[in-house]
C-alpha cells in the first residue's frame, strides 16, 4: 500500500529517496545528518531553490530559460558594481535594482519569444551569450573582490533570523509566494493551462503568447534577485559567476518532476529536486567522490528523472484513452 502511495505521488518519492540518501551518507558520517549540518545543506542550496521556482514556471508553459544563470551573473555583477561606487546606497535599493534588470532581462526573453515566435531554447541560447558579454564589456574583465564590497553588502545573507541565516528565510518566503501565486491566482492557474494543453487554452480566454511572458519576468525576477544573493555571499563578482549552472536549474526541475512537455509540476517537488541535488553535491566531496564522478552521477539522475516523468505521463495517456473507449 505504501510502495502504490509512493510511486502516484512524486514528491513522496522524492522524499523518500532524499531521506534514503541521507541515512546512508549517515551510515559513514553520522555529523552529516546533524541538525546544525541539514540547515547548511539548505541554505547552501536556497539559491538553487530560488532560481528553480523560477525555471518551473517557464517550463510550466512549455518554454525553456537557458539564460537564468548569465542573468543571474549580470545583474549580481550590477548590484557589485553599484556598492563599489556607492557605498552608502541602502542595501534594500540594491537588491530592488537587482531585481528590475533581472525583471527587464526576463521580458526581453519574454517578448522575443511571444511577439517573434522564436523557438524558446534559441532565445535563450542567444541572450545567455548576450548577457555572459554584456558583464565582460560593463568590466573588462576585471573582478570586484570582496574588499571592495561594503561589509552591509556582504552581511546581509549570512545574518541570523531565529538562528537562521537571512538567506534561508528569503528562500523560505520565495516558496510561499510561489505557492500562492501557482495556486490561488489566475496567472498561476494560467501557466498549467498553456502548458496542459495551449489551443484548449485559447478558447477559455487566455493569451498564451502573454502567459508565456509573464513566465519569463517571474524568473527573471528571482534571477536578479538570486544575483544579489550569490555575490554578496560569496564576496566575489566576475565575468563567469554561475558559468553552467542554469544545467542544475533545470535538472532540479526535472528531478522534482516538471514536466519538459509542460503543464505538470508542483512548488514542492522543483523543491525537492534542488533539495536533492544539494544533499548530492554536499555529501559526495564529503566521500571522497571526484567532480568528474559526481558530474556523471548528476548526469545519470537527470536521465533517469526524464525517464520516470516520461513513463508517468504515458500511463495517464492509457488511462484517458480506457475511459473513452469505454463511453
């Protein structure tokens, strides 16, 4: 009864294997599965948390956003650059500029796609080098270190909230908006509906070219938002922040069983499938696993990923098919 409970509900499933991997990281390091060390793991992965929430409604919609990761560095190189020359600027101005170029770069993706009907992976293919050029010539190549950054710029994501860093508590209240915006609001409802089925979509009275637009701000959004987040916490800006980790992103989202064919996914499981993702990369250095090996480990997660959501998605197929038949 509980193996049929676990495979009809993939966050379950989810669950299940991440508490299975931890107990047996745990078997070899008990100190892993400490509570101190499990809060690290998150805030470790918020970020991840954040840009995947993200990435789930573009990909809700039967879109794609490879270029989350170079706005992410963009706008983290912008927000640097202004606490270089600005060091008395307040910090919640930063983050909200961050944020509205992150927004701006999320619509010119957003428009290409819905005004010009340009296939998704090649927008985003294209504004991802766009972005990556856009940091060097805003530079020249040049990195801003962390005694250039303000010690407020620098503070804010490790400060403690109730023993919890700031940083966690903002990923924290990015979940709760997503789960309010994907389940009580129209725009939300929206995304599942161009992504289900997009002409059916049409006849409700629902622009698909918009919706898809609207996808594209969101994560554009929490990418400025994730830009100020990496290089305050890490305390370095430079032309390669984040260089290939739009590839976590959307394996986060696959793993948690978004649905690349669109319309199927939930808040929990894109994060859960950071959150997994985040025990991998947190527990295999830990057992002496070499990043080729725990690249081809990622890698081999991510396909068996697409082959589950491609198999649940056929057995629903069947099943409509038996009900129609059978009228």
């Amino acid at each position: 009864m509980m193996a049929k409970l676990l495979l009809k509900n993939r966050e379950l499933l989810l669950l299940a294997a991440i508490a299975v991997l931890v107990a047996l990281i745990a078997l070899r390091f008990p100190a892993f599965v400490t509570v101190a060390n499990l809060a690290g793991v998150y805030n470790d992965t918020s970020i991840l948390v954040i840009l995947a929430l993200g990435q789930m409604a573009v990909i809700l919609t039967r879109c794609i956003d490879l270029s989350m990761a170079a706005n992410l560095a963009l706008c983290g190189m912008v927000a640097a650059m202004l606490n270089a020359a600005f060091p008395g600027l307040p910090i919640p101005l930063i983050i909200l500029a961050a944020m509205a170029l992150g927004a701006l770069l999320g619509t010119i993706n957003g428009a290409l796609v819905w005004k010009l009907d340009i296939p998704p992976i090649v927008v985003t293919l294209g504004t991802l080098t766009i972005y990556r050029g856009l940091i060097f010539l805003l530079t020249d190549g040049k990195w801003i270190n962390a005694h250039e950054m303000s010690d407020a710029f620098k503070a804010l994501p490790r400060l403690e909230l109730a023993g919890t860093p700031v940083l966690s508590w903002l990923s924290l209240l990015m979940i709760a908006l997503m789960v309010l915006v994907m389940g009580r609001t129209p725009l939300g409802r929206a995304f599942y509906a161009v992504g289900g089925n997009p002409h059916a979509a049409v006849y409700t009275g629902i622009d698909v070219g918009r919706t898809r637009f609207f996808a594209y701000c969101l994560s554009g959004t929490l990418a400025g938002l994730s830009g100020y987040l990496w290089v305050s916490r890490y305390a370095v800006a430079y032309v390669d922040i984040a260089a290939g980790f739009e590839l976590d992103i959307i394996a986060a989202c696959v793993i948690g069983g978004i649905s690349i064919a669109g319309g199927i996914g939930s808040v929990p499981g894109a994060v859960l499938g950071a959150l997994f993702l985040g025990v991998i990369k947190n527990a295999l250095p830990v057992i002496n696993i070499s990043p080729f090996a725990q690249m081809a480990i990622s890698g081999t997660v991510i396909i068996i990923a697409v082959a589950v959501n491609a198999r649940a998605e056929r057995r629903k197929g069947r099943v409509i098919l038996k009900k129609a038949e059978a009228v």
